[in-house]
C-alpha cells in the first residue's frame, strides 16, 4: 500500500538521482506520523484537561510509585527542561490542585513536589485515554510488526541517545560500537 512518503521519494530519486533519497523512507514517514500522534495525544489529554507539558509532569511523578513524589532536581532530569520551566510548571500545577510541594525532610534547602489526589484521577485518566488514542493508531498492524517497529526505533533512538551523551572524540560519537541503548523515561508517557 503506497502512501504521501512514495510518492515523494520516487520524484526525488527522479529528480537527484546522485542522492540517498531513500533515508526520507524512514524519516519522512517518522516525521508525518509524530504530527499524527501530536495531534492524537492533544485530543486525549484535553478530555481530561490537560496540556502535553502538564501529562508529562504528572506522568513523571505517577511513575515513580508511592509516595508519588520528586525533587524539582528530579523533574527536570526526567523531563529534559530548564529549572525555570521547571518551577514555572511546578506553580501551574500547583495552583491547578494537581501538585504539591513540601519541605525536603531530609534537606531544608529543598523541596519535594507530590501528586495529589486530584492530580492522580486526572493523569490516570489522561493516561488511559492516551493508550486508547495510540491503540487506534496501531490497531490494523500485525503485533509481531509492532513489536519489530519498537525494536528497530529502540535502536535508533538509543544510539542517538549514546552519541548525544558521549564526550567529543568517544566511540559512541564516531559511530563505532553502537549499541541499542534502554531510551528513558522521557517525556509524554
């Protein structure tokens, strides 16, 4: 079944012969379908209130199990953002009922940011409508294709993952002794 991304490739192998046009197989097709599921994961979290940014915070602190609760330090590691975005985000949510931030019991200096009840029913909720959302989207594919698709983009994104912490100069950047990495716990999920 031929789709957008055919369609653009034959023309550019028509057109540039001399190039590797056949890279855009992948990357033309991962880019229209993060579009796709930009757009999917909006509708699921608006059912439940919520921005992409706000699921993600939530989803961190649901993820790390009880007491359900983070450093902002914490955070911004999980997330990949700045400490201002992080405090910015942090006061959103708290003022949205769906955080809570208490003093650090062990350093004074800090705090920690906890879910609240409130905060738990919506990023439960928020959660199973974004499974509902990406199971529509995969649902007429093989599951061993799946699976396979997971696989092969595990490999890709931990590679980029390893070069993208390597220290200039190390094998991870020159692209010897690649390896699939775990990816991380990330943003959106």
């Amino acid at each position: 079944m031929a789709d957008s991304v055919d369609r653009i490739v034959a023309a550019w192998a028509r057109e540039r012969p001399d190039l590797p046009v056949d890279r855009m197989e992948v990357w033309s097709r991962v880019t229209r379908l993060s579009r796709l599921l930009d757009r999917e994961r909006s509708r699921a979290f608006a059912q439940h209130g919520l921005e992409g940014w706000e699921f993600d915070v939530l989803a961190a602190l649901r993820r790390s199990g009880k007491p359900y609760q983070l450093s902002p330090g914490q955070l911004l590691v999980e997330l990949e953002v700045s400490s201002g975005t992080m405090t910015n985000r942090i006061s959103r949510l708290s003022a949205r009922g769906l955080v809570i931030r208490r003093p650090h019991p062990v350093d004074g200096r800090s705090a920690l940011v906890g879910l609240t009840g409130k905060g738990m029913e919506v990023v439960d909720g928020a959660l199973s409508a974004l499974l509902e959302s990406e199971g529509r989207l995969l649902h007429q594919i093989d599951p061993r294709d799946v699976e396979r698709l997971g696989a092969g983009l595990r490999a890709v994104l931990g590679d980029q993952e390893i070069r993208s912490t390597a220290p200039a100069g190390t094998q991870a950047e020159s692209g010897h002794g690649r390896r699939a990495g775990r990816g991380h716990a990330g943003s959106t999920g």
